[in-house]
C-alpha cells in the first residue's frame, strides 16, 4: 500500500495519536462504553493518558458505534471514521451489491475516485479486486489507509491523495467515481456542482472499458446520458443511492434493485392505466418508483393505478398465479382493503374509535397532510391496530382503511 504524504495539521497529529499502540489500547478499552458514563469514564481515563488523546479516543469511540448501522458490528469495532465519512460512506450492503456486480462483468482492477473513507474500496477488495483509492483530503486519505490495514486488505488496495481529474486510470478496467454532493449548505441538487462535475465524471467513465457513477437517487431522468443504465437501490425499503453503469450493454436501461435479498427489477418505464379501486393495493418500493418502474410493477402485479399521477397499485385479486410473482411480488408492498371513504377526519376518528384503534399506521402519497399531525387529531385509544393510506382516487381526496397482507419470503 502507498503511504499517504499529508502536510501536518492538528487533525492528522490527532488521528496519528489514535493509531498508536496507547492510541489502540484506549479504543479497545471504549469498544462497548456507554456513552451515558462518558464524563466518568473520561475523568478516569485521563490520570493515565493525555487528556488530547482521551477526548480524540471517545469522539472515534462515538464515531464507531454510529457505523455500525452501515457497516455491521464487527468492521466497524476495527474502522476509523471522520463525521463526514460515517455519513457519506456507502453501507455494506449496497457496496457488497456493487463489487460483487464488477466481479461479476470481469473485472479485476478498480480505480476509485473520491474514495473517502474506502467502504466501498474495502467492498471491491473483498471480491478480489485491486483497488487504486484516491481523495484529495489529507485526513481522509489517511482514515482509509487505515480501514485497508484494520480489516487486512491493505494488500489490495493502495491509497492515494491527489486530484481526482488528474489520475491516468488506463490500464484499470474500470473506474468508480463518487463525486461529491454535499457543500457548506448542505447537499447539493445540481449535478453540474458535483465535486467533481456529472459531466466530467461521465467522460472520465466512457472513457474505461467498464464505469460505476454514483449519483442522487433524486436526479431527473433527462440528466442521464443515454448511453448509460441507471440503478436505483434501496436497501430493506429504504432508497440509498442511484448509480450510472457504463460498458454493460445496458444503455438506456432503467433497474430497482432492492437490497438484502438483491431483487432486480427492468421492463415497462411507461405510464400504466388507472381505474377503480379493487380488493387489494400495493405500494411499490421507492427504488422501483424512482426507476419509473411503476408500470412494470402493475403489468406483473395485473393491477392498475388508483389515480394515473399517484403510484399507488390496486387488483382485483392477490398477487399470485404462474410466473415469477407467485408468492406476491418483492418490489411492493401488499394490503387488503377494508373501506375507501372520502378524506375526513372526523369520519375516520370515529371509525377508528368504534374499532378501539389506539396505535395507528399512517400512510401517505399525493396528500400534503401531515402523518403525524393527523394522528394527533384522530386521537386513537384502545387495543387495536390500523393502516389507514390518504391518498386520491380520480383527483380527489381519499382514506383507505388497509390490512398488510403477509410478504413473499426473501
């Protein structure tokens, strides 16, 4: 691995402190501190190490119990982190998801630009996969580093600091770019003040035998170039990023992946017919939304939508028969329905007073009521449990009282 040459500043002298051997020792000692004995713990800690040393050693010790939302318990207890890294580092999941797709096209030597803190360089490299790592932070260079040594992939991947735009990637087979979408005030919505730019990213990935872009999942569909396909993943229901696939053959095509069990969805990107409620709605996971895969998902499902702007799945019948759908679909969520009803909140108050509703499941599209504002004004009580969608059928406002149907297995 090449070593990270940095100038000395107080961030990078504190990160070195960590990765000492009293620097380790402490951390291992705040593996599983609770951080409401913190100021006890630290007065302690402190008769025996510079007081610098225990202040940088809680804040990773902090740091690290954070990750192990994306990283998983067991990395994440041997990781180093910066606050920006834990909250743009790709989770494991999509990052295995991604690497194990390159392995898959072939692919043997990676250059990652803007690596940050490696999660997805650590990912590449736990598929075999050589990893060129670059960041133009010092500090960051630094953390990843040493993420590479912790976790024994430091033989496969070899960090670099420098400008992204000016690293020669020939002789990789692929590039990974994940430009910056952050600023000072917060996340940035135009691609063009990526750092660095969509367009440059483009270029630099059409220019390799094979490319991965990251990008906001929220990106208009007219921003993507038409030689690229688009992926929208999410992860246990949740949208966690889109990226831009370059040299698969896929040019043009629109996919919703849904993590953990790694359904991947193409087809219909259309508008698909509307009409009356049926028995049954299903609500598609927000990456097949994203995709616009929505008239896909009612072509399998044999549904229509409740209103043509509004993706919202209802059927006569539950999702099932022959095909790849028998047990349901993975890519949305299914519900009996009970009632529709016009939106009105004394109205539903008062079914769900007769109901003895007292905890209330409250979902929402096309409406801009406020979830947990109207629960407040249902005021429910007592044992039961209900779904109620606010939503619109034909342009009006409706309630649907909904029961969950039971998901197919992973």
């Amino acid at each position: 691995m090449t070593h990270v040459a940095a100038p000395d500043s107080s961030a990078r002298s504190t990160f070195d402190a960590l990765l000492s051997s009293e620097g380790r020792q402490l951390l291992a000692e705040l593996r599983d501190f609770d951080p409401a004995d913190e100021l006890t713990l630290a007065t302690r800690l402190r008769r025996d190490h510079p007081a610098g040393l225990v202040s940088a050693a809680l804040g990773q010790a902090r740091l690290r119990q954070r990750a192990v939302a994306k990283f998983g318990a067991a990395d994440a207890a041997r990781m180093y982190f910066t606050p920006n890294g834990v909250e743009q580092a790709t989770r494991t999941t999509v990052a295995t998801w991604r690497a194990r797709r390159m392995a898959g096209l072939g692919i043997r030597r990676v250059a990652d630009l803007c690596c940050g803190i490696g999660g997805d360089a650590i990912a590449l490299a736990r598929e075999g996969i050589e990893v060129l790592a670059v960041d133009r932070d010092p500090l960051t260079c630094a953390v990843a580093e040493a993420n590479a040594e912790a976790l024994g992939l430091d033989g496969l991947i070899e960090v670099r600091r420098g400008d992204v735009t000016e690293v020669d990637t020939r002789g990789y087979d692929a590039v990974f770019l994940d430009p910056a979408r952050r600023g000072g005030r917060g996340r940035i919505f135009d691609p063009e003040a990526y750092s660095p730019p969509l367009s440059w990213a483009i270029a630099a990935a059409t220019a390799a035998p094979y490319a991965a872009v990251k990008i906001a999942p929220g990106i208009p569909h007219e921003a993507i170039p038409e030689q690229a396909e688009a992926e929208w993943v999410s992860d246990r229901g949740e949208v966690k990023e889109a990226v831009l696939w370059f040299g698969t053959g896929g040019a043009g095509v629109r996919r919703a992946t849904l993590l953990p069990a790694g359904d991947t969805l193409t087809g219909d990107t259309g508008q698909a017919p509307s009409g009356a409620p049926g028995r049954y709605l299903y609500e598609p996971d927000g990456a097949v939304i994203r995709a616009h895969l929505v008239a896909e998902t009612a072509r399998r499902l044999g549904g229509r939508l409740l209103d043509p702007t509004i993706a919202y799945i209802t059927t006569d019948e539950p999702a099932g028969g022959a095909g790849p759908d028998a047990a349901g679909s993975p890519y949305a969520s299914g519900y009996e329905i009970d009632e529709v009803l016009p939106f009105h909140v004394k109205r539903l108050r008062a079914l769900l007073r007769e109901r003895g509703v007292g905890t209330v499941t409250i979902k929402k599209r096309g409406s801009a009521i406020d979830p947990d504002e109207l629960r407040k004004r249902l005021k429910p009580s007592g044992p039961g449990r209900a779904t109620v969608v606010v939503t619109r059928l034909a342009g009006a406002p409706v309630m649907l009282l909904v029961r969950p149907l039971p998901r197919p297995p992973a």
